[in-house]
C-alpha cells in the first residue's frame, strides 16, 4: 500500500534504496493504518488481543490523545517502514508537551506510559514488524529517531520491541537498555483432564480443594461471565472496586492500583465495545452468598486467552478466589477449543503455578542526547520518578493510607475551618446587634 496523505517524509541515511520510512503525524493518516497493521499482525508469532488495531485506537485515545492527569495533548509520531511501497513496520510514537522547563519532552511508544503518569493498562509493546524483517525496521525506526534527537525534537525517546534483535550505532547517545522475558504463555490441550496432570502435585490438588473449601463452610458460590451491557458496567465497577482494595491492604510493595483515573474504565469500555465478534473483552465474577469476591478482565480471540487485571476481597483470601475463578473460566476456554492461554509478563506466583514458558523477550531502549540541558532535563525527570516509586512502595503511605490518618488529617481541617466559619458569622452578627 503506498502511503502519502496526511504524512511528512524522514530523511535519513539507508543501505537498501528499496526501503524507506515515512511518519504519520495526522489522526486521518494513523487511521488509515489499520489495514495494514492488522495484516502485520497477524504474521507475528507473538500475536494476541492486545494487537488488535481496537486495542491500539483504544490507547491512543484514553492515555496519549490527552493526557489525564496534565491535560496536555499528545502528538502523533508513527513510523512506518515499507519496501518497495509495501509496509513492512509500524511503530507508534508519541510526544506531549513539557509540563514545566525542566521536565523533559519525551517521545513514547502508544501503549507505553510511566510512574508520573497514569498506569496505562498494557502489559506488551504495541509494534508490528513482518517476520524476516526485523532488523530493518529496527535499523530505519532507530536511525530515524536519533535523527530527531540530535534535532532538538525530543529531550529523550523510548523504544520496544519484541525478540532478539538490537540497535546499533547509539554511541553519541545516553542510553538504557533492557530486556526481560516475555508474556509467559501455556498451550493448553484437547481436555480439562490433561491440562490439570500437565500441572504440579500441589495444585492438582488446590484446584478441587478451595471450590470444596467454599462449600463446606456454607457458601453457596457461582461464576459468572459478564458480556452484555448492563452486566458489564456493574462488573468493570466491580473490578475496580477489588483491584484497589487488594492493592491497598496488600503487603507486597509492587502491588499498585492500575485504575487511579477515570480513564481507565473509559479505555475497558472502549475495548468492551469496539472488539469484533471473534475477539471478546469479558469480565469473570465470582459471587460467593450474592457477594462478588473475585474479579479479572479476559481478552479472547478465539485462540488465545489472556489473564488481564484482576481483584480479590482479601478478607476472603482463605479460600484463594482468584484460582477458583481463573480455573473456572480456563474450563470453560478449553471446552471452547481455545489452544493458549497468555499471562501477560511477569514472574509472580500466581503465573509460575499455572507452569508457563516464556519466549518472545520484550525491549526497551531509552535514548537521550549528549546536550547539556537535554541532560538536565531527563536527570530531573529520573529523580522525580524514583522519589514516585520510592514513595508508593514504601511502608509509610501503606501505614497512612490503611490507618486513614489522610482522611483523618482532611477531616481536622474541614471542622477548622467551619468552627473558623461558625466564630465568623458570630462575630458578624453580634456587631449587626450592637449597631
């Protein structure tokens, strides 16, 4: 597909003539993406729901459009790699305008956002390259980018990607690279029975043993699978409602709440609606006498399930209602013939008990220039980060938060400032009397 509306051209140096890369910087050219993104997408062998274009748009739209918490607007920077006028990359970038002249302006991956600004719900890059053609499109995405660095576009930019492959030529640069494991995925078998022997000794016998446990202490509990619209906001109120409560009386200090703004139901909403009929956004519930104890958002393409964010009560925890919901709803998936399940990255203990493998590493590789105020800027940016995660995973906000003492502190000076109100109005009145 040639590629021209809507669309400023990148000069940049290429050892293949046949190859070039072109910038969408306009909402009607990144629209017009979606043929050619969905065709990417499904070469890849790391293909999931999250790289449905819905889910994309959906981002864009919810965290990058605007952001929520500055209320600054964001601008597109989508690179686009084609060969002999077909496309064979796509790269979505974005950038938003620097909060104060010390911050820096930062060009992002749509999908992608950090500890200052709202968690952004994704777990994976949101790139497709057409297998085979990976260090290409890494070479021209790169190369283009630090050219826009040296240019003063960007004080720093972000990029991920997926699999082995680097990016070469960053000496005249600060940079950070990392890698780690990607989403840990189990292919599941033809029955239910396979997969619970495929499993450990000691969940093999979890998994009958807390359904059982809820029975025999009286509870009479059921799952249920929220799809259509009424169901569907009381369950996404639901999950917000559990995710925050087990993130706040949790006492691990990586447990954070994902859904601090109101943007983060808008963006369920969006994908809740917009999903076609072969890819489903869905919410399980676990009710035990009537009361849900147990949520967790599902994404389903009919060939691979991922386990996305999720809540429990914790005062129910005994009875460990995350496992019976999850083994409920991979039941279920199993009868529907879906062949893998994606748990999304990560190594904590609920994902290693389902025993998954890991391939497809996920990148992330951060580049600033040599410049002294670029400099400045981004070490500005990193103190104020750290002191954020410092601050959110440290036992003195839990200890304030769970003993309340916030609200007891608001509730001292609200009854200040009306006692100061009531002397106020007193006063008034007693030299209206005298006059």
């Amino acid at each position: 597909m040639s590629i021209s509306l809507g669309l400023d051209r990148e000069s940049v140096v290429r050892t293949d003539p046949s190859v070039t890369i072109t910038i969408a910087r306009g909402e009607l050219a990144f629209h017009g993406l979606k043929a050619d993104w969905e065709r990417i997408a499904a070469m890849m062998p790391s293909k999931t729901p999250l790289f449905e274009w819905t889910y994309l748009v959906s981002w864009w739209s919810s965290f990058g459009k605007k952001c929520p918490v500055t209320g600054k607007t964001g601008e597109l920077n989508v690179y686009i790699v084609s060969r002999n006028e077909k496309i064979i990359g796509i790269f979505p970038f974005f950038a938003v305008e620097r909060t104060s002249p010390m911050m820096p302006k930062r060009l992002r991956p749509i999908g992608y956002s950090g500890r200052l600004e709202p968690y952004d719900l994704t777990e994976e890059p949101l790139v497709v390259m057409e297998p085979g053609e990976e260090e290409v499109v890494l070479t021209e995405v790169s190369t283009a980018i630090k050219n826009g660095l040296k240019e003063g576009k960007w004080d720093c930019a972000i990029v991920n990607w997926f699999d082995h492959q680097r990016v070469h030529g960053i000496e005249k640069f600060w940079t950070r690279f990392t890698s780690k494991p990607g989403s840990a995925y189990v292919a599941l078998p033809e029955t239910w029975e396979k997969f619970r022997k495929g499993l450990s000794k000691s969940m093999r016998d979890n998994l009958p043993y807390y359904p059982k446990l809820l029975t025999r202490h009286g509870h009479q509990w059921h799952v249920e699978i929220s799809e259509t619209e009424l169901d569907w906001d009381r369950a996404v109120n639901e999950l917000v409602r559990l995710h925050r409560l087990r993130a706040a009386l949790s006492n691990d200090p990586n447990r954070v709440d994902h859904f601090t703004h109101i943007e983060h139901k808008t963006f369920l909403n969006d994908l809740h609606h917009a999903f076609r009929k072969d890819t489903r956004a869905y919410i399980g519930l676990l009710r035990a006498d009537g009361k849900v104890i147990a949520a967790q958002l599902y994404l389903d393409d009919a060939r691979t399930l991922i386990l996305s964010y999720s809540g429990h009560d914790p005062a129910c925890a005994k009875y460990s209602p995350l496992l019976v919901l999850q083994s409920e709803v991979i039941k279920r998936a199993i009868e529907r013939k879906i062949e893998r399940l994606d748990l999304l990255i990560g190594d904590a203990d609920w994902q290693e008990r389902w025993k998954p493998t890991r391939d497809h590493p996920i990148n992330k590789l951060t580049l600033a220039p040599k410049k002294p105020i670029a400099t400045i800027r981004c070490i500005n940016y990193v103190l104020r980060r750290e002191s954020t995660i410092w601050w959110h995973k440290s036992r003195l906000r839990r200890w304030i938060y769970r003993s309340r003492t916030l609200a007891t502190l608001q509730s001292c000076a609200q009854a200040m400032y009306l006692g100061h109100a009531r002397h106020l109005i007193g006063l008034i009145h007693r030299l209206r009397f005298h006059c």
